[in-house]
C-alpha cells in the first residue's frame, strides 16, 4: 500500500521561505500526476500545486509566482519550494497523487506551515 510522508514544515516570518518535501512508499511520481494541497483551520482543504508525469506543472492563483513544485522519481520525493510566505499560506500542507481530478489515496498527517511576524 503507498504511503507518502510530508515534511519540511515550520514557522517563518512574512516574506520567508520553506522547502516541503513528499516522500513516497513506492514509485508513483512517474506514474501519476502529483500534487500539493493544503487546509487551514476552519476552512476547505484546497489545491495548491500540480505536475503531470510529463513535467507539466500548474498553481492555484493564490500561490502562483511564489511557490514551485517538482519531484525527483528516483528518490521517490516531491517538493514544494515556498517563496515570499505570507499569512494566509498557514495551513497544513498534504501531498497527494491525482487522478481525473480527484486524490488517489488516503490523507497523511501532513506537515504544518505558520507564516506569522
């Protein structure tokens, strides 16, 4: 069964950065479409990042210009390097694969991002 691990999570300043990293159970980054969702108390959990077995990424609007996704498929690990923080990107940060749209597996435990002065 796959399991994906996240990692890499902390507190930073506005204006800081962070480096998540996703690390998978079994080979499944050049499978599927990869992707990087977050949820902040209170709220919906939303997608934040996406990238296709063809290198092909893509952001929520919120993030776009700050934050970028990748993977390295021999080391079964994704990442998201997080640029220019901000308040609003507090959240529990989750990794998942995606198909048709939809999350493939069961929810990991995530790794916690607070962006606060």
């Amino acid at each position: 069964q796959v399991q994906l691990v996240e990692s890499g999570g902390g507190w930073v300043q506005p204006g800081g950065s962070l480096r998540l990293s996703c690390a998978g159970s079994a080979n499944i980054f050049s499978i599927y479409t990869m992707a990087w969702y977050r949820q902040a108390p209170g709220n919906q959990r939303e997608l934040v990042a996406t990238i296709t077995v063809g290198g092909n990424t893509g952001y929520a609007d919120s993030v776009k210009g700050r934050f970028t996704i990748s993977r390295d498929n021999a080391k079964n690990t994704m990442y998201l390097q997080m640029n220019s923080l901000k308040p609003e990107d507090t959240a529990v940060y989750y990794c998942n694969a995606r198909r048709l749209g939809l999350p493939m597996y069961d929810w990991g435990q995530g790794t916690q991002v607070a962006v606060s002065s």
